[in-house]
C-alpha cells in the first residue's frame, strides 16, 4: 500500500480475500486449539469455545494479518521493506513475519511500551523508532519514517489484507466447532472484529457478533452508540492492546454487522485474567480477558448459548502482572 499518512483507502476485502489468505498464510502461522472449560460455562451459564491465538505465532493472533499482508507483497516492494505502528503486539507480528520473509522492519512504538514487547521485536531482528504514548504522536513518528524509508505501510488493523487475515482464526473456529449462535472478540482498534465480521457474515450469518471493550478505553463503545468515530487519543487501561481508535475500514464493519458492545473495568479485566490462568493454566495477556469479563457481567445476553470466544494473545511482561 502507498500511504503515508496513516490512513488507508476504503477498499473493502471479500470473502475470497479471506480463502486467498488462509492458503497464503498456512506455512507461517499455528492454526491454534479450541478450548473448553466447565468452570466456565458454569460461571457464565453459557457453552463457550476459546479460540486461543494465545499459542499463535509471537503469541498473538496478529500473525495472521501480517504474514498476508507481508507474504503477499512483490519482491519488488517486498525489497523496500515494511513499516508500521503499534503498542506491541502487531509490531512483533510484522517482525516476526519480515523475518520469515527476510526483509526490513520498522516499527514505531510508544516508549510506554512493555519491555518485553519491545524486547519481542526487537528479537524478530526489526528496528524500533520510539514515540509518546498518544495516537497524535505515533502518527506524527510514523509520518517522518515513512517520508525517509519508502517502506510499505501496513497498517495494525486499517488494512484490508490485514483483515482478511485476521478473519481466518473465525474461519478455524467454525470449521472446528460448527454452528455457534455467538462469537464475541476484544475490541481497540477494530482489525479481528472486523475479520469476524468478514468471516461469520459469509459462512454464518445467523451468528450474532459482539466487541468487548475496556470501560477506560471506550472509545469504539461510544462510537459504536453515537453512529460515527470517537477517537480518545491517549486512554490508560491495563488492557494496552485495546487503546487505539476505530479507522473507516474497520468502522465499516463494526457499524454495519457487530450486534452490541460490552465493556468491562479494570477490576474485572484483572479478574477474568487471573480466573483465566488459574482455572485454565493458560497465559493470556489483560486485553484477551476482556471478552470474558463483560460475558460474566452480561451473563443473561449469554446464557444458555453456544458462544466463541477470540483469545487474542498472551503477550504479558511475567514480572509485571497486575494483579502483583
């Protein structure tokens, strides 16, 4: 893509985008487990299904965007490199991927970034520009690398072969569960939304489609209330892959096919967390405990239904935890 700016023309992906991506992207990615666990469906009331992208490459589901949009370059472009912005976990992915592909990476990331994130990066082989840690000022950083590097720019999230990557972990989960009457996925930016949308409005449109979302970053709530974009520029919560605002691309999908936004406080984030690791031994960062937060708080919505849940990553700093 040429875009300098930081944003992304509308084109929208299809359904055919998202087949072309599964083939692209099998060699690079995990096609990761479904879990279940009856302390939950007896916490919640309801059958749910953990699509966990925890245990996906760079431990984070943005993997999958990445390595489509990185392996689906010319070699021509592929030469001059890639080149994003993010808090961590889609800079780790684009590194991860540049590497497999044996290309320059650069990443702008708020110098707030958790260390082990930037260590992530940083291992993958990529070069980190630091920023403050408000989307005006990565946006501002990006714009004067782009100006200098001629790099592709491939967006966290606004980016169609971002999304339809992202769309083939729901793809997996249907193929892999069958019919589930809803999938609910965290929400900052907007991208694995987006690709649950694209997916489930294909091959299961009866499935209803829910965002969860940080009370403190709730930016895509209010949007999603008012009928158009709110972006906050620099909210704090402890779920910091969720602190990005809706783009157009991703604000199309969101608005044309996501049923409800539920948000979720920092206590509750930590709590559903915490119950994730002790219940299911298995290391989820604050952001993918989102989703089962506003499941326990909105039992009744869930209750009794067979529901998916996108465990999105499971890239957490172990001597930072914030429950410590």
């Amino acid at each position: 893509m040429s875009e300098k700016d930081g944003t992304t023309e509308l084109k929208i992906p299809d359904y055919e985008e998202v087949l072309a991506a599964h083939e692209r992207i099998a060699l690079h990615v995990h096609r990761t487990p479904v879990l279940t666990s009856r302390f939950m469906d007896d916490l919640t009331g309801a059958q749910l299904f953990f699509k966990c992208e925890n245990f996906q490459k760079a431990g984070v589901f943005k993997a999958r965007g990445a390595s489509n949009a990185v392996f689906g370059l010319s070699d021509e472009a592929a030469a001059r490199g890639v080149a994003t912005h993010s808090s961590g976990n889609h800079g780790q992915s684009l590194s991860y991927a540049g590497g497999r592909r044996g290309i320059p990476v650069t990443v702008v990331m708020p110098r707030t970034a958790p260390e082990a994130k930037k260590a992530a990066v940083r291992g993958y082989g990529a070069n980190i520009v630091e920023c403050e840690p408000s989307t005006s000022s990565r946006e501002a950083v990006f714009a004067e690398v782009m100006a200098r590097s001629g790099a592709d720019f491939v967006h966290p999230y606004n980016d169609p072969r971002v999304i339809a990557g992202q769309a083939t972990a729901s793809k997996e989960l249907i193929e892999d569960v069958g019919k589930l009457d809803a999938v609910i996925a965290p929400i900052g930016g907007g991208g694995m939304v987006s690709g649950s949308c694209l997916t489930l409005s294909n091959i299961a449109p009866a499935t209803k489609i829910y965002a969860a979302e940080p009370k403190n970053a709730d930016d895509a709530y209010r949007s999603f209330k008012a009928g158009h974009i709110i972006a906050d520029d620099a909210p704090q919560t402890v779920a910091d892959g969720l602190k990005v605002p809706l783009k157009d691309l991703t604000w199309h999908f969101v608005s044309t096919y996501v049923e409800d936004i539920f948000l979720a406080t920092e206590e509750e984030i930590i709590e559903a967390m915490y119950l994730t690791w002790q219940r299911m031994k298995m290391i989820i960062e604050p952001s993918s405990a989102v989703p089962l937060a506003t499941i326990i708080k909105n039992r009744e919505v869930f209750a009794g239904k067979r529901v998916g849940v996108i465990i999105t990553g499971g890239n957490v700093d172990l001597k930072t935890l914030p429950w410590m």
